[in-house]
C-alpha cells in the first residue's frame, strides 16, 4: 500500500437521536481511492458520515483527514479543508437557480477567476444543467438534482469526496449516469467514499469495500473479492449460494 | 378625493417605515425561525440614541449644519443598534438554538422587556421631543399636501429596501442567506459558517431598525421607552401579512398596513357617523345639529386598531401572508 491514508477512522463510534447507531468501527480511505461502504438499511452508514462531517456528535473514538484530527469538527471548517459532502436526498437548495448552487459549493474559495472556470468546466461535465443554468434547482427531475448536488460538490474542489446513496430513489438509467459520473470525478483524482445500498454498482466501480450490519464493520477488503464472496454475494446481492 | 390622497401619501410614509421594521422580522425569521420580539425595542433604541446624539450636539456645536447633526445621530444610532442586536443574538438567543421553539420566543419576548426597562432607566419615562431641524415645507400633489420630510422617509426607505434586495440576490452573502434560510444543515456543507449568516441576518435588520427609528421620531415629533412597543408588533403584523419569511412580502406588508391604517383613520370618522339615523332618536338629531352633522362613533384614534384587525384576517384566512408559501413546514 503505497498512497498515504487520507481518511481513517478510529474506533467511531456515533449515536444516532438516542441509538448507538455507529458502535466502534475502523475505516481507512486511501489518497487516490475509490472506497465504498454498503449494508442494508439502517445499518449506520450515514450515521458514520454525518459523524465525519460534524453533523452528529461522536460519542467515542477518532477521525484523521489529511494528518490532523477533525473529530467533532464542524461541517464548514472540514470544507475549507477539502473534505465535501453530497448529503442523503441530495440536499439542493431548490428556491436557488443552478448557478446560485454552484457558486454556493464554491463558497469555502475567493479566487473568482477560477471559479468562474471550474462552473464552465462543470457544464461541460453536465451539459444538462448549463440548459438550465437560470432555472431554480427545485424545477429538476431527482436525476439532475443528482447532478447538480455533485458538481455543487466538486466545486469546492474537494480532495476528499463523501457520498452518501447517490443512487437513491432514481430511475436505473439516471443511475447508470451517476456512477458514471462517479467515475469521472474520481479520475480526475478525487478521493472519494462511496455509501451505497446498492452494493452491486458501488463494488463494481470501487477499489475497495466495507460491509457494516448494525453498526459494526463486519467485512472489507478488496471489491472484487467482496463481490465474489458468497456472505455479500447472498445478504446483498440477492443471489443464492 | 383630496383625503383619500393624503391618506395615501400619509400611509406610504408610515408603510415605509413599518416595511424596514418588518424586514429586521422576516429576515430572521426566514433563517432561524424565531420571531424576534425586541425587534421594535431596538427600533426605539435606535430613536432614543439618535435623538441623544443630535440634542447633544445641538446644544454644544449649534453651529454645525442639520444634516450634520442628522447623519452624525443616525450613524451612532446604527452603531448602537447593531451591537445591541449582534450581543443579543450571540448571548440569548445561540444558545437556545437547539432548543424547544417555544424557549427562544420567551426569551425574545424578556429580551424585549429588558430593553424597555434600560431605556426607562437611561432615558426616564417622559415622552421627548425630537427638535425639528427640517423645517416641514409640504409640497401639493393634486390638492394633497407632502412635506419634505415626508418624501424624504419614503425615498430613503425605497433605496435602502432597493439596496438589501441587491444583497440578497445578488451576493455571496446574500445568495448564501438564502441558502442557509432553505438548509443550514446543507448549507453548512457548501462551508457556510451558518453562525455568520444568522449574525449578518440581525445585524442588517438592527442598521434597518435605526433608521426607521429616526425616521419615525422625526415624522411624531416625540420618543418614548415605550414606542417599540406598538411599532413593532404592527412592523411584525406587516411581515405576517406579506408572508413572514419573504423579503418582498415584508416590503408589500410594511407599505400596505400603513395605507390600510391610513385610509382607516381618514375614513372611520365618515364611515361611523351615526347622524344618517338621526331620525331614531330626539337627542341625537340635537347632538348631529350641533356638530354639524357629524357624530362619530369612531374618531382617527382607533386608528391603531386597523393593523390588528388585518393581523386577524390573515390569520385566518391566509396564514401564509400575502406572498409566503411555506410557514407550516419550519418545525
């Protein structure tokens, strides 16, 4: 393992409105991965992410990104530094136009010039969106607020990208083109973590994966070997053994 | 004819006043939910330290021009404002941010009486006169009568109003107010101090306040500890009645109420006469001859009363104001 960690959880453990819905895991994403975390409903996954993000408090345990301890720290400050978020359900601010959305995932920058790039170099990632640049973002279909949700996201120009279900709630050609999408952003070497219900796509497109049931990681390793093995293959992937 | 236009341009001076009050309200309501009940407590804080500053100056350096005196009262008065409402917001309203709506709401309702007993003690319980350094000459717009005065409340009021709708839509700040009003959780990902934006949403309603304070002691004539009082809830009457949360309900509430109000006092008196039933009775046929046909049951000092009754309608039948859409969904 040759890339420094840019992102390692230790012992986390986060509750959850009263639930100890995160109890005590250890999570490492790598610079330069594609890491996912899938498990069924209600097994912690957002949890673990609102947790990174500062948005429920950790209970116990450590979060390191970039070499410093940000456990606890607010969701604003962890932008700054590079570590965005696209939130469950997307999380557009409707009543605002795709523009005002996108300059909105810029705000933690100063450099106008660049930033004015970076929205043309977003339209040309999602030409869908440049169509409808003025229109309010709540006039989107699921689909394109997925989109714009992402490159609201890239905007801050991220090292680290959390994800969290991106394919909820979508038509499955709409979910082809996020994972695609996905792809794109990671190759342009974004780090990103990846929490996915459907556990099939998200192996398929990651390096590597973690399994969490109620609250603990249960398996990781490499997605391959995880898509081949006949525990996920079974409890996620619907298929008899 | 001539009443109702006087009525009009009376209202929209007071409607101009009461929408830059109103603002302070739905701005902050529009991002944090609370309704700000010493919002009108800062309004007459703003008149009292104006009104202070320029007697002060009159008195020592009579020498300086009005305008002077004027801008000079008004920029410490905005100063002064503005602290009151940034300290407010930090020291009892954040730390019951997450909690039950009903503990801010009572705090903003102390905050407000706090305010009040301060301006008791510091200014005593007199009403004071705010010395006329304008001298009013009206002008005669189609047989109605507006005085400099008057103008200038309603200009400066539309400018200011002008100006904070190019911040809202148009800023960074601005369009990240909107956002953080829509989401704070999301916004506070997008790496929005949201702790700032509710800061800037106090801050900005507090200079507004100022100046509507000045505004409104210079058109009475007078300043009391108590004047935020009234001013304010109709100000938030103002704000209910456009949709509270919507900037430009606010404005269309401020200057509708205070042409509702106006055209209610310039007409109850007419509205009320009961000398059309003269016939009824022998003593108030004898009072009507007396007064010249007018016996009124209601004179322009029920004026006050319009605003509330607006508030009631709404309330009942379009809670969600004149342009709002969502109140119910801010739990």
């Amino acid at each position: 393992m040759a890339a420094p960690a840019l992102l390692e959880l230790t012992r986390l453990e986060v509750a959850y409105g009263g639930i100890h819905a995160v109890k005590g895991i250890d999570l490492i994403v790598r610079q330069g991965e594609l890491v996912c975390l899938i498990g069924a409903n209600g097994a912690g996954k957002t949890t673990t992410l609102k947790g990174i993000t500062g948005l429920q408090p950790v209970k116990a345990g450590k979060i390191v990104y970039d070499g410093a301890d940000v456990t606890g720290k607010p969701a604003f400050q962890l932008v700054r530094k590079g570590l965005s978020m696209v939130p469950e359900g997307r999380g557009v601010f409707g009543a605002l136009t795709i523009e005002e959305n996108l300059a909105m995932g810029a705000y933690s920058r100063r450099d106008r010039v660049a930033i004015k790039q970076d929205i043309e170099r977003v339209f040309g990632l999602f030409p869908r969106l440049k169509e409808r640049r003025k229109q309010t973002a709540g006039t989107l279909s699921g689909g394109e607020q997925q989109m714009l949700a992402m490159a609201r996201a890239i905007m801050s120009r991220p090292k680290l990208l959390l994800l969290d279900e991106p394919s909820m709630g979508l038509a499955p050609l709409m979910v082809q083109k996020v994972f695609e999408t996905i792809l794109t952003i990671a190759a342009e070497g974004v780090t990103i973590l990846l929490i996915e219900q459907n556990a099939k796509l998200a192996l398929e497109v990651s390096h590597r994966g973690y399994v969490m049931e109620s609250g603990t990681i249960t398996l990781s390793g490499d997605a391959r070997q995880l898509l081949s093995d006949p525990k996920v293959r079974e409890a996620y992937l619907g298929e008899a053994v | 004819m001539e009443t109702f236009l006087q009525q009009i341009i009376n209202g929209l001076t007071l409607g101009s006043v009461y929408a830059l009050v109103a603002l302070g309200y739905t701005m902050v309501y529009g991002i944090i939910g609370l309704i700000n009940f010493a919002h009108g407590e800062v309004v007459m804080i703003g008149a009292m330290v104006a009104l202070s500053v320029i007697t002060g100056l009159l008195g020592s350096h009579a020498s300086l021009p009005a305008v002077v005196i004027i801008l000079a009262g008004l920029f410490v008065a905005i100063l002064v404002c503005v602290a009151i409402a940034y300290s407010m917001e930090k020291i009892a309203y954040r730390p019951l941010r997450s909690a039950p709506r009903l503990a801010p709401l009572i705090t903003a309702i102390g905050m407000s009486i706090v305010l009040q007993n301060v301006a008791l003690m510091v200014w005593g319980r007199n009403y004071r006169t705010f010395p006329t350094l304008i001298t009013p000459t009206p002008h005669i717009i189609f047989g109605a009568a507006m005085t400099d005065l008057q103008m200038l409340i309603v200009v400066l009021a539309a400018l200011l109003m002008g100006g904070l709708v190019l911040i809202v839509q148009r800023t960074r700040l601005g369009i990240a107010m909107r956002a953080t009003a829509q989401n704070p959780q999301v916004a506070g990902l997008m790496g929005i101090d949201i702790n700032v934006i509710i800061s800037a949403a106090f801050v900005i309603g507090a200079a507004l306040a100022a100046v509507a304070g000045l505004m409104v002691m210079a058109y009475y004539g007078i300043a009391h500890y108590y004047m935020g009082f009234l001013l304010g809830l109709k100000a938030f009457t103002a704000a209910v009645l456009g949709g509270i949360g919507n900037l430009a309900g606010a404005m269309l509430g401020g200057l509708l109420l205070g042409i509702i109000e106006a055209l209610g006092a310039g007409y109850i008196g007419d509205v009320s006469n009961v000398c059309g039933l003269s016939s009824l009775s022998d003593a108030l046929q004898q009072k009507c001859a007396d007064n010249d046909g007018q016996v009124s049951l209601f004179g322009s000092n029920y004026q006050d009363v319009f605003a509330f009754f607006v508030l009631i309608l709404v309330l009942i039948f379009r809670p969600s104001g004149l342009l709002g859409e969502r109140v119910a969904d801010r739990a």
